[in-house]
C-alpha cells in the first residue's frame, strides 16, 4: 500500500542540508510541550516519524543542539531546526514535515501533551494525549494511521 508518492526530498531553510525519505511514515503528530514551544518558537512542533533506514542526509552535515534527552539536529548555517533521534527508540527519526519540499497534505493523526499548550492552540489531530501515548498504544496507533493518515496530494 505504497500511495505515500516517495521519495520525499526536503531541507533545511538555507538548503546547505538536504534530506530524503525512502520509507512510509509511521505516525504523524503535533506536541505541544515546552520545550517544543521553545524549539519552534511556536505554540506547537510537527514530526512525522519515519524509520531510521528510510531517512537519509543527501548533503550538508547536521549539527546536534536543543539541549533535551532526545538527539536534536540542526542545519549549521541556518539553524533551522531538522529532525530529531528520540533517546532510546532508534527504530524511527522524527522529521520535521515543513522540511519537506512538498509538505502542504501534512496533517497531525495524534498531539501531545496536551496539557500545556497554549489556551488557543488547536490541531485537526484524531487522537489527543495529556502527555504521550503509553507504549501499548503506539501500535494501534501506527495501523490506524497506516489506514486514515493524510497523504500528499495529487498533483
Ligand atoms: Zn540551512
Ligand atoms: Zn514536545
């Protein structure tokens, strides 16, 4: 069930890094966290998670930065905040989707935390979380949006 159109080619703003997609997403979400609040200068970020073999940098070198426990990579020159390797679950990457060239079909499937964001900020998420997901749901969750997650478009 390969209508994800891939490749996917994206990058950061100043295009020194650029990145490619091989494989299909497993899950899409907003978080509405702190430190994505900080991260972003934004009420919220946007990951898609892709496994970690279905990613790959085509040019540049990211740089490590946004002190956190997951591994946060940057374009050196621009600063643009990338992709991230969450600590301890090195099966997927969560990239940033707005990297992507063509990223106007993303759509958040699940938010988190819920619980701290910003009074007015609201996401179409189907599913929404105070914090994260416990990790029995992850998989009900990757079928699901296996099934009804938003695909690029058309064109
Ligand atoms: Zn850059
Ligand atoms: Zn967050």
């Amino acid at each position: 069930m390969d209508d994800w159109k891939l490749p996917w080619d994206g990058g950061c703003r100043c295009g020194a890094v650029r990145i490619r997609v091989t494989k299909p997403p497993l899950l899409a979400a907003a978080c509405h966290c702190s430190g994505c609040q900080s991260m972003s200068a934004s009420a919220f970020s946007l990951s898609i998670a892709v496994p970690s073999d279905g990613v790959e940098v085509t040019k540049g070198e990211p740089v490590l930065g946004g002190k956190s426990r997951d591994v946060h990579y940057f374009c050196l020159a621009c600063m643009t905040w990338m992709f991230t390797r969450p600590r301890g679950m090195d099966w997927f990457v969560n990239l940033r989707p707005t990297m992507l060239d063509n990223h106007d079909w993303f759509e958040p499937f699940i938010e988190t935390f819920a619980s701290e964001k910003l009074r007015w900020a609201e996401t179409p998420a189907k599913h929404s979380f105070e914090t994260i997901p416990d990790l029995p749901d992850f998989e009900p969750l990757i079928t699901a949006y296996r099934a009804e997650g938003k695909r690029p478009a058309d064109r």
